[in-house]
C-alpha cells in the first residue's frame, strides 16, 4: 500500500512540475518588454498578453469575440491567433509569442542565460 501511495504523490508531483510556468523576460529589439501577467513558459512555449505583445512587435489588434480569434497586423503582414492557441492568466489571454512574432516576419530566439525571448522585427532586421 506505501508502494502505491509513494507512485501517486510522484505521479502528481511530475504532472505539477509539468504544468507549472516559469516566468521569463522578452525583448523585442533589445528593449526588455513589461507584461502584466508577466511572460511565462508551459509547456515548452513562452506565451505572453496578447494585446501588449503585439504592441510591442508594432502591431496592432483586432478581436472577434464571435470568432474567439485575434487578428494581428503590422503593415500589411497580419496573424490570426485563435483563442484556443493560448493560455488564461488571471483573466487575460497570453499567446504564444513566437507564433505571434513569426507570422509578423520577426526573428524569434532564446537566450537560455537570460531565460529571455528574444525578438527582433522585420523593420530592424532591414536596418
């Protein structure tokens, strides 16, 4: 009985450990960008608010709330992020910044000594 207890708690405590979020840092353009919720990463993906991501890139937001979908434009480059895409933080809607930032045609990196995503956009990435 011990045996089977002892594998459920590990059990849980990997399945904890899986989901839990590590706050990280994003820049965009070598600018530390300020989230609230802060940018995080589940699960593999770094996911940040949705609105004040795509402001930072130069982008601007329109949502379809019968849709349950954002659309993101800068110039004439847009994204489509679905709801679903995405993670709920304290009631705001993080995304997941490298589909966000890709789509946009900016460069996306990690920067593991920093625990920091790092983008640079088309504008700069043309300098």
């Amino acid at each position: 009985m011990k045996r089977i207890i002892m594998a459920l708690v590990l059990v849980v405590a990997l399945a904890a450990s899986a989901w839990a979020n590590t706050l990280v840092d994003v820049y965009v353009n070598g600018q530390k960008q300020e989230f609230s919720p802060a940018a995080r990463v589940r699960e593999g993906k770094a996911y940040a608010p949705l609105r004040t991501a795509a402001e930072a890139v130069g982008a601007e937001v329109k949502w379809i709330e019968s849709q349950q979908v954002a659309i993101i434009c800068e110039g004439d480059t847009c994204a489509i992020i679905r709801k679903q895409q995405g993670i709920i933080v304290n009631g705001r809607l993080l995304i997941p910044v490298r589909l966000m930032a890709e789509a946009l045609d900016a460069k996306v990196s990690w920067d593991a000594e920093r625990k920091a995503v790092m983008i640079v956009t088309h504008t700069v990435q043309q300098q």
